[in-house]
C-alpha cells in the first residue's frame, strides 16, 4: 500500500512538474516569438546578402534588436519550413513585428529595387530603365521627367515607388550632389544653372574622358563668346530622335541633310546653346563646364578609336578631320 501511495506521488509531482514545464515554456515562447518593441515603429533596413546561412541572418536580426530570441527565431523558421526560402535583397522591417511576421517577410523578396542611371542617358532611356525595373509605364514617367536634373547615381527605389517619387529622388539627388556642394561654384558661373547642365549635357555627349571634358568646354565657351555655332554632333542626334533601325536613341552615322534639321537643338544653325538640356550629367561633365581649361583651340574631332584631336583654326580642323577620320 505504502509503495502504491509513493508511485502515486511520484505521479502526481512528475505530472504537476510536466505542466509547470509546459507552461513556462509557453510562456517563454509567447515572449521569445513577440515583438522586440510594440511601440517602437522606427523603419528599419534589413539586408540578406546572397548566400547568408539562416544562423547569419538570425544573428543579424538579433543585432539590429528585431527579434527578442535569436533561439526561438531559428526554431520558429525551421518549424514554418521556410529555412530555404530566405531570399537575399533589402527589407523595411520595424520593432513591433512579431517573429512569425518577420520570417515571412524574408521570403517575399526585396522591398526595394537597385536602379542605376548612367551618365549621358536622356529622359527617355531613364524611362525604360525605370519601366523594366519598377514596372511604371514610360509615358507615365516622362510626364513627371525633367531633362538633365536626373542625377546618374545607383539608386535604392521601393518597389511601390510612384512616376512622381521616383523623379524626386532624382532631382533630390541633383541638389545634394551638385546644387548644395557645388553652389559657390554656380553663383560664380557667367550660366545660369539651365545653362549649365544644357551645356554640360552636351559635353557629357561629347566627351570621352574626365581629361578631354573640360578641355571641350572650354573649347565651347570660345566659340558662344565668338557668337559661333556650336556645331556638336550630339545635340543633332537629340534632335533626329529614336532611330527604329539602329534601335537607338542616338543615331550612330550622321549625314550632311541631318545638319539642316529644322529643330532649336540644331546647332550647327543655331548660334548658342539649346533650349534645355539633351540628357542627363554626370558630375564629371558638370564639373567642366564649372572649370573649363583655357585654351586657344576652337575645333575638336574624336578618331575612330576615341582620341581627341585639337585645332586653332579651319585649316587645322579640316586637316584634322581628313588624316583621323577620312
């Protein structure tokens, strides 16, 4: 009798010990698997580089404070399955996300989208980078576009990103890399910033390298200070437009009738600078037209294989164009 009353017992503790075991292990959970903050809604990047193991993504959950358990977390992503399904990108997380929210998150892809916009590109190839990566129709962006203050950058875009947005980060971008760095500079300009950015659009056409840039733009100044016309190939080119058989904004083989296109970015018979500008600069580009080289030189060719040639006069420029490109 007395054996079976201390079975019992033993029974008994096991079974009371079991439930004080279960609970405190909900309890545990309840806490480990809820939000780090509940008031804290703080957007917050998260980046999963390709090829982090889950234990490196849960450490970096844990470091940046979003999960409370770095142990539960892991438990719980094994328990949901979805180990394999992290996918590497950036993410807006916040603190007042649970866990469970948190590891499904990581599985839908990035919130964001990389976009870079190169150097040189008018509004209409931004618009068809803009449209291949973030889905926004072409016409909708260039309703919203201004030519030349889309600043060439690689820019981090939400995927939810309006026409509107988008242009303002642009721009956003122009003034914090060239208006507010470079604000002395322009104050001390004969241009306005128009002018500016029109001309260094042209150059940014024009040019090869960071070393002939500023050298044509000084080459381009000497030729409006003589009332001359400009003369350059690429403001032809904005003009012609898209060309369906070379499937290029920028018609690679110009023609003598193309210099009779009756356009105001003609400049070969239009003195002075067009309108606005015919694409978008970098800061190379801009630069030059802040500090052009003085120079005597008032013609300038590139050959075949890109290099810049130099000339005074008529005479030097036609010699010029007959040895490197004829």
């Amino acid at each position: 009798m007395k054996h079976r009353n201390t079975f019992s017992l033993r029974i008994t503790v096991f079974v009371i010990v079991l439930i004080i075991g279960i609970g405190a292990g909900y309890l545990w959970w309840k806490d480990a698997e809820g939000p780090y903050d509940a008031k804290d809604t703080t957007p917050i990047q998260f980046s999963i580089s390709e090829g982090d193991t889950v234990r490196e993504v849960v450490s970096n959950l844990s470091t940046q404070k979003l999960i409370r358990s770095p142990i539960a977390f892991y438990l719980l992503v094994r328990l949901l399955g979805i180990e394999k399904n992290l996918q590497a990108g950036d993410y807006r997380l916040n603190r007042t996300m649970d866990a469970t929210k948190i590891a499904r998150s990581l599985t839908l892809g990035m919130k964001d989208v990389w976009v870079t916009i190169l150097e040189g590109w008018r509004a209409e190839e931004v618009a068809t980078k803009v449209a291949k990566e973030l889905d926004i129709p072409e016409k909708e962006f260039l309703r919203e576009a201004t030519e030349g203050y889309m600043f060439p950058d690689t820019y981090r875009i939400p995927r939810e990103a309006s026409a509107s947005a988008v242009v303002s980060l642009f721009k956003d971008n122009f003034e914090k890399k060239i208006l507010e760095p470079y604000k002395n500079d322009i104050r001390q300009s004969s241009l306005s910033v128009l002018e500016i950015i029109t001309l260094a659009s042209i150059i940014e056409r024009e040019g090869r390298t960071d070393e002939d840039r500023p050298v044509i733009a000084g080459i381009l100044f000497n030729r409006m200070k003589e009332s001359w016309p400009l003369e350059t190939d690429a403001t032809l080119q904005y003009a012609l437009g898209y060309q369906s058989k070379e499937k290029t904004w920028w018609k690679k083989e110009l023609y003598e009738e193309d210099k009779t296109i009756d356009s105001p970015f003609n400049t070969y018979t239009n003195v002075g600078l067009p309108p606005a500008p015919i694409a978008n600069p970098g800061l190379s580009s801009i630069k030059a037209v802040l500090h052009p080289t003085q120079t005597e030189n008032m013609f300038y060719i590139h050959d075949k294989s890109g290099n810049v040639h130099y000339a005074k006069t008529i005479d030097e420029h036609n010699a010029n164009v007959e040895k490197y490109l004829r």
